[in-house]
C-alpha cells in the first residue's frame, strides 16, 4: 500500500475495510461510475437539529461521529470518491464517548457539545494526526501544540473527525497548480460533478460539508480560500476580519491576509462555529484588536429580515466575464430589492484592479518568513526546517511532489530578504492602503452603503493537471487584501454547477454580513445536495439553471 494512503487509512482498522487503489495513479481515488450513494439519515442535518437529538436522546455523540465516520468511508474512500479527508482522528469515538459521558453528568458545554466537524490539514493538532499542509514532506509532523483554534473548538465539546485535504501549501507553490491536490492527499473532486475542480485550497472542507461528511468544517483563507470552494461546492463560508481568529498553530502563507473561518451548509451553522473559534489568544497579539468590536455570539444576527432597510452596493467590477453567472447574479439583485434592500448600483472598488502585483510581493516575502518561523518552531525533529529545506525535498521527490506543476513560487520566495527591505514595506504599506482606506473604505463611505455584493467565482472548472486552474472571475482579492471580512453562500446553478453571491464590508462587520447572508437565504434556500455526477451533461439547448 503507498505510504501516505497507509498513514491515512490505517487508522480505520476496525471500522472499515481494505482500499483498492488505481495501480497507475497510485495514491489516488478515482470515481469509477456514477454510483449514487445510498440515503444517509443526517443529510443536511443542521446544528440545531443535531442538539436538539442529543437533547432528547435520539442519538449519542459516539453515533454521530460513527455515522459520520461510515458517510466518509462509503462516499469519500469508496465511490464516488470525492477524495476530501486526508486523515481520520483515531481518537474521534473515544473523544464522543467522553462528549458523551460529560453531556450526561454535566449538561453540554453549549451548541458545538458532541459535533463531529473537520479541520483543514494546516490547522495544528497535538494529537495523534499529522499536520502536514498536504505535503509529503511532513508526514508524521506532529506540532508541539494544538492551533488556537483546535483549542476553541475542543473547549467548546467538538468532535474532531479528522484532517480535510487541501491544495498543497495553501495554493502557495505553483501557479499552475490544480486546486484540490496535494501530495500527501491526492485530488479532491467536486460532489456536484466529478471532474470539477474543488476550488482552493480548502478544497477538502468545503467537499466534506457539501457531501455531508460532516455536520461543520474549518477552512483557511489567503485569498479566495475559504470562499471559493464555499461557491462551487454550494455551501456557505465566512472569511473573518485579520485579527478576530488567531492564526497561531496554522501553517502560513501571509500574516498580513490569513485567517481561518467556518465553512458550512447554512448560514446559521456558519454563525454557530464562527463564535466558537474567536477570542484574544496572547501568541497571536493581533487578535487583542478585536476587543469590544466582536460579539461573543454571532447567531444573535439571524434576521429574517435583516436586509429590510440596508443599503447594498453593486461591485460590478467584480463580476467576471461569464454570462451565465450575470444571468444569477441579476435575479439576486432583484431578490435583495424584493427583501427590503436599497441597492446602489454601481458602488465599485474603484482600486480592485491595483491590488494584484502588490499583493503578490508581499505573498512572497512573508511566505518565506513566515514559513521558516513555523517550521522552526516545530523543533530539532521536524522532517524539513526552513522553506529551502522543503525546495531540496520537493527535487528529491519530484516524481510524487512535482509531477502535475512545480514550485516556482517557493523558489521567488527563496529568493526574497527579510521583511525590513523596503521594497517589502512599500508593497505592504501600498496593499493595505488601495485595498482598505482607498478601496473598500472609499466605495462604502462614497456611495453611503452598508455592504458590497458581487458574485463570489464562477462555475466549476475542470479539474486539469495540465494546464491547471482556469476560474473566471472572482470577487476575493479586495476584502482579502484589506483584511476586512466576506461571507460567500449559494445563489443558483449554472448547468448544474454551484455559484456563490458574496457580501463584503468594513473590518468587524461579521455580524451585519451575517444579518444580510440570512435573510438572502431563508428567502431562497439555493442549497442542493449534491448528486456526484461523474461528468457535467448539458442538453441541447441548454440555459442556466434556476432551480433551487
């Protein structure tokens, strides 16, 4: 058996049988039919559903995380192999059973007591699993501590069922990269339609959401990550002000843009985990910003008609190019307009395209600090310690790590000096600025809105290990740049395909998002369970999907 398929799946002893793997793609699962999974008894289950059966006794924690655990099996290793979870926590029965006990001799820590979610491979535990960003390069890389993160959410009476799969580093090192793969956990596929593309890199969470893998999932974002494959997996993903989640114990790409957040099938989910994950953590001091400004519970903002009266404006500029995606995004804007809102139209960010090149510098250097610090700190034992440490690995491994794209973005990063250089500064100090104060600031303050919306990705692409991703359109740089928060949840189907509609505002303006991502969807319910397609069939004649 290969190796990293070994380290996940044999953790299942007991609990599953022998994998059959592809002999000429080994280490990677392929759909072999259209196979439709049989019914599974907590399909869309929702948290409130699933306490309100704890509560009353209708099932134990230690079911839930064992029916969980038999969901991925039969949908994830099996047929129709979607490919979302790198590894299961051997642990998982044993900490539901506990969840189990404590429920019955104390009562529940609250609404995430006996919840059985997923965390993103770059998110550390110090546990019995690895935390490996999908790389080969650190199986059997076990962080001296849990991120603080892990933390909120332990304390709060998760269950973790194990690792998502993720694009390798975080979509960091090719620009030719398919999102979905990495070394260690192969190809992710979407559950609507096998041979599209996931989107990253928490491709793995938003899969294990979509395809009801799990009740919850956490996700991190750069730029695009937690969004994106929200949008084309149809599920809901909120991206978090910098600084109202610590990024302490996740692997990095930038300081100055990464967050983690919650990817779920509803909003209301959304809003329960995000209150559990926030909070002042010391070893990560930009989470004192957040003071008075973050509610301790985000579920106060299900508003039915939370966008009655709110003021929204159009970011036109951030449509893309795809037809298809228009014809959705103008039914949205009449549904907004049906629900109270008072659109202004347009209200672009006048510097969304300006961002780019000085975004990217700034990628690049703190990729490299910021990596060689993590990496340092996971001691004298760590299998690679500095990012050139890991360029070397990946040559030595080229014909498991490089074989579908390189890593020329590790080795411009390489090349980069430290983060006093001025060129650093001045990339840094012109990204925040054209992003924020002259960005998102200006457009809000200008037009006199409350918050932006535009559609968040096109449709699913294919997956293509040729010549990678090839998305069109996306509206994640502006609020990712600034460090300002979006919320992405499901607006319709082109072709059977998910598309997201994003709202973004001001840094803290979770909970007014929230108020507006609600009311959109209880008026819509645009969310579909996947079907697994094996590949997209589209009739003659053929027009956008509107149906919900």
């Amino acid at each position: 058996m290969n190796r990293r398929r070994f380290l996940r799946w044999s953790i299942f002893s007991g609990l599953v049988a022998e994998p059959t793997f592809s002999a000429k793609f080994p280490g990677r699962f392929f759909p072999a039919a259209a196979s439709r999974p049989r019914a599974f008894e907590l399909e869309e289950i929702t948290i409130q559903d699933l306490q309100a059966g704890l509560a009353s006794g209708r099932f134990t924690a230690q079911q839930l995380a064992r029916l969980y655990l038999e969901r991925i099996e039969a949908i994830d290793r099996r047929g129709p192999a979607v490919n979302s979870v790198i590894e299961i926590n051997p642990d998982a029965l044993a900490i539901a059973r506990s969840m189990d006990q404590e429920r019955k001799a104390k009562g529940p820590r609250g609404p995430l007591h006996g919840v059985p979610i997923l965390i993103k491979d770059n998110i550390a535990t110090h546990d019995r699993m690895s935390t490996t960003a999908g790389s080969l390069a650190l199986i059997g890389s076990i962080p001296p501590r849990d991120a603080f993160v892990v933390e909120r959410l332990r304390a709060a009476g998760a269950v973790l069922l194990g690792k998502a799969n993720l694009s390798e580093w975080a979509n960091f090192r090719s620009n030719h990269s398919s999102s979905g793969w990495s070394g260690r956990g192969g190809q992710t596929r979407n559950p609507y339609v096998l041979d599209r593309n996931p989107c990253g890199s928490s491709s793995g969470s938003g899969v294990a959401v979509s395809a009801n893998l799990c009740a919850v999932a956490v996700g991190t974002e750069t730029d695009g990550s937690i969004v994106c494959p929200s949008s084309v997996n149809g599920i809901v993903g909120i991206k978090p002000t910098l600084g109202l989640v610590s990024r302490s114990g996740i692997v990095p790409i930038a300081h100055s843009q990464d967050t983690a957040g919650p990817m779920a099938r509803s909003v209301a989910d959304a809003a329960v985990l995000l209150s559990a994950m926030i909070g002042p953590d010391p070893r990560d001091p930009i989470t004192q910003k957040s003071g008075d400004r973050a509610p301790q519970d985000y579920t106060q903002f299900l508003q039915a008609d939370g966008l009655r009266g709110a003021r929204i404006g159009v970011a036109r500029r951030l449509f893309g190019s795809n037809p298809h995606v228009q014809k959705l995004m103008d039914r949205a804007l009449e549904e907004l307009k049906k629900l109270g809102a008072v659109l202004v139209d347009p209200a672009d960010v006048a510097t969304s395209n300006q961002l780019g090149a000085h975004e990217f510098e700034v990628l690049l250097y703190e990729f490299k600090a910021d990596l060689n610090a993590y990496l340092a700190g996971l001691g004298p034992d760590a299998p690679v310690r500095s990012l050139k440490e890991l360029i070397e690995f990946n040559n030595r491994h080229a014909d498991q790590e490089l074989r579908y794209f390189g890593q020329e973005l590790f080795l411009k990063a390489e090349e980069k000096g430290p983060l006093t250089e001025q060129k650093y500064i001045d990339a840094r100090d012109a990204a925040r600025r054209l992003a924020g104060p002259e960005g998102i600031d200006a457009a809000l303050e200008k037009h006199q809105v409350d918050a932006l919306v535009a559609p968040t990705e096109g449709p699913a692409c294919p997956i293509d290990w040729i010549n990678g991703d090839h998305f069109n359109g996306g509206s994640s740089t502006p609020p990712a740049v600034a460090g300002y928060p979006s919320i992405s949840l499901p607006m319709g189907f082109a072709f059977g395909l998910p598309v997201g509609i994003s709202f973004f505002g001001r840094a803290f303006s979770e909970g007014l998002l929230i108020k507006f991502a609600y009311a959109f969807e209880q008026a819509t319910k645009f969310r579909r369970t996947p079907q697994f397609k094996p590949t997209l069939e589209i009739p003659p004649q053929s027009t956008t999907s509107h149906e919900k």
